[in-house]
C-alpha cells in the first residue's frame, strides 16, 4: 500500500464527508441505519452541523483514511458520555478497492488511540432483522 493518512475530520471537509459518506450508503446499503436517496438530500448546512463538534455534549470523533489523497475509508467514533467505558463505531466502511489491506484496522487504532476507551462497539445496521447490531471488537 503506498501513502495512507487517517486524520480527523472537521466542518471544513464537509464536502469530501458527504462524497465518501454517499459513496459509502451506494455501495453498502444495507449496512447502514439510513440511506442514500435521504443523506443525498442534505443541505450543505447539515453536513457541516455534522462536523462541528464544537456543538456536541458528546465526544465524537469523525476519521477518514485517504490513500495517496483519495479517502478510501470513513469510522465515526463516539462515547456516549464522560463515564463509558466503551466507544461505539458508526459509519464504518472501507472501499472495496482496499478491502484487505488493513484501512479499517487503522481506522480502528486511530480511533482507540484518540478516545482512550477500554473497548469498543462496532453498530451496525442490520436488514435482516431490521434494526441496530454492535459487535464488541477491541
């Protein structure tokens, strides 16, 4: 794999967020609580609200990883509250293209390593039974 960089997103990427999040529910639809045809629907407003986390009572942490400057992959951490033990992981998706080469796991270590959180969930959307699943992973 050439230069991979994960970094924090902030409202100043809300455009490069809303391409890879879009991107993300078309190729993934059934991964995600929400859909394509509804987040495409966004203002820009509310994709840079997303991303200002100045805003947020709680501690979220948005991460993209870019290879060789295309982002190719997207983790949203987040601790419910100063108290949690537990960080739980939304919008977790890799592109196919790099599937298996590791993106998602450094998403992970990011995230571990910025929230300091003794373990986390990965929530997921599941349509097989039409609602929430998360998986403890670390």
């Amino acid at each position: 794999m050439s230069k991979l960089n994960i970094r924090v997103l902030n409202k100043d990427d809300w455009s490069t967020y809303r391409e890879l999040r879009l991107l993300s529910l078309q190729e993934s639809p059934n991964s995600f609580g929400s859909s394509y045809e509804q987040e495409f629907l966004f203002s820009s407003d509310e994709w840079i609200a997303r991303l200002n986390l100045d805003n947020s009572d709680k501690r979220a942490l948005p991460l993209i990883a870019e290879l060789n400057g295309v982002a190719v992959g997207l983790a949203w951490g987040l601790v419910h509250s100063p108290q949690d033990k537990t960080a739980h992981i939304y919008q977790m998706w890799v592109s196919p293209d790099v599937r298996g080469q590791g993106v998602g796991s450094l998403l992970l270590k990011k995230d571990n390593n910025m929230v300091n959180r003794t373990q986390f969930r990965l929530c997921f959307f599941s349509s097989n039974n039409d609602k929430y699943t998360s998986y403890k992973i670390i």
